[in-house]
C-alpha cells in the first residue's frame, strides 16, 4: 500500500485553546485559535493534511504544508463521533447534525462542502490521495470528492449499505453495491464516477483500492474487475473458482489476484487497464502476496 510522506504535522494545546501545524515545506510552525478545544475532539493528520474538529465552537479546523497555512469552516452540530478521514491531499469530514459533507483541499488549502442529505455517522467515508468517499445510505448515492477538481460529484447508488465496500486509493476510489449489483469507480483526474455491472457481488467479496487501480472479486460470478484511473475504465476477467479466502492486493500502479481453486494468479495494470493471467500449480491460501 503506497504511503504519501509526512508533511502536515498538528498538535493540540487545549490549555491555551490553540492548535499548531508543521509543515516540512515551508519549515515553519503556524498557530491557530481553536476555542472551545478539548481532548475529546477529532484530531487526523497524513501527507498535505492535517483536521481538527472542535465540538464546543462548531468548525472544522484545516492544515495545508502546500500553503503552510490553517483554514476554518462552521461546521453546525459537528460532534466527536461524526467521521473524519483524510488523505494525502484531500481531508473529508462529514457533519451528521447538519446534513453535509465537507472537503479540505491541501493544494489551495481551502473547505468545499456539500449536501448530503441523511448522511449518518454510520455511513462510510474513505480517503486516500487525491480521493475522498462517502456512500450515504439514506439518500442511496455516493458521494465523491477530488483534490484535482477541488469539487465533489454524487453518483446514484440505488441499495447501498453500511455493510458495501468502500475503497479509495492516491487515484481512484470504489464501491460496492450488493443490492443493485454494481461496482462504482471514481476518478480524481476529472472527478467522475463510472458505472459497471457485478453480477452476484456481495458485501463480502473482496474490493481493494490504492494508486491508480480498484480491484473487486467477484465469487458468484467467478470474475475479477479492475478500474483504471489512467483509462478511466473498468476491465473485467475470468477467475473461474475465486472465493472470498484469495489474496486481492492493490499498490500503486498494479493489482494482483490469486486464485487457489484454479490454481492461477491474475495481474492487473493501469497504465492499460489489462489483465495478464498466469498458472500457479499448487498455489494455496497460505501463499504470500505483496506489492
């Protein structure tokens, strides 16, 4: 799993009611108030971004190392147990209480929100890169955000569910919708969403997300299919015998699956959206894989 370096570093002062950002770009540490901070708030940090959620002043609190800078946004009837994930450039929180998602955006280091009407702290909410994701059950849509548009996209999501799978890599995102037996890609480049069938998938098939690739595993239909954030496309491909015990890894700018029942292992690269297959006698669950 690709990680993005450590730019964007926060620290917490409730006593003086302050929060501190580092940034490895510019060198230099920022101080923001933060009144009302306790140490019950949410605090997360990675690559570009650092959050803070302060409960007692309802905002949201945003570190750039791009900009070097701190940014604030209200945030009505934010708690400490609303969902709060972030990625290299992209930080996503999402506000229960007041129906929306909002974005941080560590490239212009400013907030971008967004409707999400029913959204629930038990909806899920992924970010990774340049991606952020939040599937909303209520409003059966998926919510997608991009740190290369710097805007947020909704696609329907007719039957999703807190138990689907949701993934999102530097590049791409996905999710798995069991009951209208979809896959959804989303592409940061130009932050839309692609639609493709999956046939029997199920809240337990295996979807993996990281770099440019999503992978989804398919055991009804003894298939595995692949999104490209490079051909913005998905790609699919046999795996007769797959289950829900075979490895699925993704890294970077390949995934690969290996099937014991069929005794084969099956790469998938982004650069063309291609499945390369290969025999793997004697190939079991206890093997190892890694990328």
């Amino acid at each position: 799993m690709s990680i993005p370096p450590a730019r964007a570093g926060v620290v917490t002062v409730v006593a003086s009611q302050q929060v501190l950002g580092f940034s490895s770009v510019t060198g230099a540490w920022v101080a923001h108030a933060a009144g009302g901070l306790t140490h019950n708030d949410i605090v997360a940090a990675r690559g570009d971004v650092a959050i803070v959620t302060v409960k007692a002043s309802q905002q949201v609190l945003g570190f750039s190392a791009v900009t070097g800078a701190w940014s604030s946004h209200a945030a009505g009837g934010v708690t400490n147990f609303d969902l709060v994930a972030v990625g290299g450039n992209v930080g996503i929180v999402s506000v229960a209480a007041s129906q929306q998602v909002l974005a941080f955006r560590a490239s212009t280091g400013t907030w971008v929100a967004h409707a999400a009407g029913g959204v629930t702290n038990s909806d899920k909410v992924a970010s990774r890169g340049s991606v952020g994701i939040v599937a909303v059950k209520a409003s059966q849509q998926v919510l997608g955000f991009s740190a290369n548009t710097g805007a947020w996209s909704a696609h329907a999501a007719g039957g999703v569910n807190i138990t689907d799978q949701v993934a999102a890599g530097s590049n791409v995102g996905a999710v798995s919708v069991a009951a209208s037996q979809q896959v959804l890609g989303f592409r940061a480049s130009t932050g839309s969403w692609v639609a493709h069938a999956a046939g029997g998938v199920t809240a337990a098939d295996h979807l993996v997300s990281d770099g440019d690739v999503a992978i989804l595993a398919v055991k009804a239909s003894q298939q595995v299919l692949g999104f490209s954030a490079v051909t913005g496309a998905w790609t699919t491909h046999a795996a007769g015998g797959v289950s829900n015990s075979d490895h699925v890894v993704a890294a970077e700018d390949m995934g690969l699956v290996g099937v014991a029942a069929s005794q084969q292992v099956l790469a998938y690269v982004a650069a063309n959206g291609a499945w390369i297959s290969h025999a793997a006698g004697g190939l079991t669950f206890a093997d190892l894989f890694e990328v």
